[in-house]
C-alpha cells in the first residue's frame, strides 16, 4: 500500500498544483482532507477489500448485495477502474519523463545547469513527441511486464529498500535548498496560510489530490485489502501509510520550493515545476550526476510500484471476465491505454495551444479522473462503509472494540467525510 502511495503525486504533483493554488492556504486544507476525509476513507476502502476478498468490482456486487441488498454498487468498482486507466495513461508519461531524466543526469546533462538551462532542457526535451512517446512506451511495458508475470513478492521487499532510500535522498536536497535557495520565503510560503488565494476550485483540488496520493477511490486499495490477513490492523496499516505519504510530499515542497524562490521562478509553473528545479541541485552537488540518476531512478522506481496498482484492477477484471490469461489482459489494457497517454504526449507539443475547459487535453483528463471522478468514487465508498454497511461488520472488521477509537472513524466516515466532499464539491460549481 505505501509502494502504491507514494509516487509520482508526491513528488511530481504535489509541488506543482502548491505552487498553482498559492501556497499556504492550499497545503493547510490538503492536510486537513488528508486526515479528516482521507484515512477515514482508506480505512473504510481497505475494510471494504478484506471483507470481500474478491476484485473490486466483484467485492462491491457482493458486499452491495448482502449489507445493502443492491447490487448497483459495483458501479464503484467500475468507475474507480476507468478513473484508474485514465490516471495510468498520464502517469506513465511523466515516468517516462524520470525515467528519461535518469538517463540525462548520467550522461551529465545537469553539469553546472541554472535555472534557465534547466528550463530550456525541459522545454526542449518536452518538445520532442517522439521521443516522448517512446519513453511513454518504455515505461509503460515496464508496469504491463510485473502485472502479466503477477509478480508480488520481490517487489514488496525492493519497496521496504528503496522508499527509506527515497526518503533519504529527499532529505539531502532539502538540505541542500535550505543552504543554497530561500528557505525563509518557502516556509512562509508553504506554512502560513492566506485564505484569500483559495478559491472553490483550489479546494476541490486539494480534495481530489488527497484522494489520488493515498490511491484511493480506484479499488487499489480495496484490491490490496483483499490479501490483507486477519490478524493485521487496518486503522495502524492506513495511518501508517497517510503519514509516510504525507511526509514524502511535504519534503518535496521542502526541496522544490527554496530552488523555485532563490532562482525568481515561477512557483505556478505548472507540471514541469520539479524538472526544472531540481536538475539545478544536481548540478552543483558534489557527485551530482551520480545523485541524480539515482534520485530520478528512484522516482521511477516509486511511479512504477504505483502504476502497477493503476494496471491491476482492469487486468483482474478482464481475465475474469473473458477467461482470458493475464498477460492477454496485461497487453491489451497496457497497449490501449498508452495509446490513450498520446493525448497527454501530445499536450506538451503539438496541441499545446489546443486549449479548452480546464486547459490542455492532459489537464482535462486528469481533472475529469482526479477531481471528479475520485471525489464521487470516495463519497460512495465513505456512504457504504458508514451508512450501508451494518455496524457489526465494520466493527468486526476493524477489531478496534467499539470504543473511541471506532466512533472516531464512524463519525468521520458518515458525516465528516461525505459532507466535507459534498460542501467542496458545491462550492466548485459556485453553488454554495
Ligand atoms: N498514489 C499514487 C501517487 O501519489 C498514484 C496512484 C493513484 C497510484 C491510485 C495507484 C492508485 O503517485
């Protein structure tokens, strides 16, 4: 779970949609969401997946049918599926960008680079679909392998390695931005709040992100809890994966913004915003070749244990359903959806000005799958778990007692958490 967490929404996405949504404010609410309305919900999606032990779609037909006498909920399965798909069609094109990243640091791309430098290298190489396209490919054949092979175990123990790892080197660059960027202006940038930035849509933004960076509302989770064994805790796993998640982001911002203000950029660059900051501290670190390849492999490393949480649900689902093999689901689902992901090459090139509703084709997909389809995915997770299922099942379930620490998740999870998406989600559309 934390392998599916932790990856490129926090250290891609998280600086750039701060930095587009005024700092402070933004982050105070995206933590907020995230305790308040996310753990409840990762612990309700996890429930939800050990007590129907099937795929998500199935496990929500069933538990509909015998909680709530309907079997209309796998409709969550099948929308979280099709939300995870469209995130896996952008995802796998960023990867592509760390993966390729990797290979420009050791070949010494970053040597002495500024902050213009770096911004004409990203530019330049964002510019090239080609080339784009095939890093897209790489990557997303990489994710289609460990799902056709199931692989599980190797991968699980490489995550315990390489996420301290991650953190690690997160932490030297936050050192390194502290000494050489503007620290002071990022702290106050990051940590003291100014309401007046946050509009509607900021909010639902930090909604929906809180949502996408824990993995829930597309079944990862609930497919994950469905081999979740007895005897483990599901309120210590979830709260252990909210702050591991939380705290991986936040050093991110650590390490972005202080390069972004000492260097006059533009904190609403926009997704390119880690691209073009970093590679600067990679090019005046001692050994800084080095670092950086292994920082942007590790990027990938953390992308792909993501993406094959995205992949997994549809190729379940297609090899039960058709009783086909998994590498068949593997492949076909892999190569229709990197073939969807062209929408988003294209985005940083070619259709560039070819802008409508939220902006380019890549910024609606990803608002159509993150920021409404996750939003609505959660509510009805949150309502079954709170409302439709029976109090003896989730307190059997959880195994917390039925004491302050069960209440508190009931309270949360019936009227916090729905509420909260409800009000924000009204207040985007400028109802309320
Ligand atoms: N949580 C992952 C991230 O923050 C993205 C993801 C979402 C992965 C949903 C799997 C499922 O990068």
């Amino acid at each position: 779970m934390t392998g599916s967490a932790v990856g490129l929404g926090n250290i891609w996405k998280f600086p750039y949609i701060t930095g587009e949504n005024g700092g402070g404010a933004f982050v105070l609410l995206y933590l907020g969401c995230v305790f308040a309305v996310g753990l409840p919900i990762l612990v309700s999606e996890v429930l939800l997946g050990r007590r129907g032990r099937r795929n998500p779609i199935s496990t929500m037909e069933i538990l509909g049918q015998e909680e709530g006498g309907s079997r209309h909920w796998r409709v969550v399965g099948t929308l979280g599926m099709f939300a995870g798909l469209l995130i896996l069609s952008f995802y796998s094109v960023v990867a592509g960008w760390a993966l390729a990243y990797a290979l420009k640091s050791a070949l010494g791309a970053f040597a002495a680079t500024d902050a213009r430098t770096a911004a004409v290298e990203f530019f330049a190489f964002t510019s090239d679909w080609k080339l784009l396209l095939g890093w897209h490919a790489v990557f997303m054949a990489m994710t289609v392998f460990v799902v056709a092979a199931g692989v599980q175990h190797g991968l699980e123990r490489a995550v315990r390695v390489l996420m301290p790892l991650l953190v690690i080197m997160l932490l030297v660059l936050v050192v390194y931005s502290a000494r050489y960027g503007d620290f002071e202006e990022t702290l106050t940038y990051l940590f003291e709040p100014d309401f007046s930035e946050l509009s509607g849509e900021s909010m639902l933004i930090a909604l929906g992100h809180c949502f996408f960076t824990l993995s829930i509302g597309m079944g990862v989770v609930m497919a994950y809890g469905a081999y979740l064994p007895e005897g483990t805790s599901i309120v210590t796993s979830s709260l252990v994966v909210v702050l591991a998640d939380t705290a991986i982001a936040l050093l991110a911002g650590l390490a972005v913004f202080p390069l972004v203000f000492g260097n006059q950029l533009n904190p609403a660059e926009g997704p390119g915003l880690v691209f073009e900051t970093l590679p600067i501290a990679f090019g005046q670190l001692p050994a800084g070749a080095l670092f950086g390849t292994v920082f942007f492999l590790l990027l990938t490393f953390a992308g792909w244990t993501s993406a094959i949480g995205l992949l997994e649900p549809a190729v379940a689902w297609v090899v039960e359903k058709f009783q086909r093999s998994r590498v068949f689901g593997a492949v076909l689902i892999g190569f229709l959806t990197w073939l969807f992901g062209t929408t988003t090459v294209l985005s940083f090139n070619v259709l560039g000005d070819f802008k409508f509703g939220r902006g380019t084709l890549f910024h609606n997909i990803d608002f159509l799958a993150s920021y409404i389809l996750l939003p609505a995915c959660a509510l009805l997770i949150t309502v079954f778990a709170g409302w439709i299922m029976c109090r003896n099942s989730s307190s059997e379930e959880l195994a917390i007692g039925s004491g302050l620490l069960y209440k508190g998740w009931r309270l949360l999870s019936r009227v916090v958490a729905p509420v909260a998406i409800l009000v924000i989600a009204f207040r985007a559309v400028g109802l309320i």
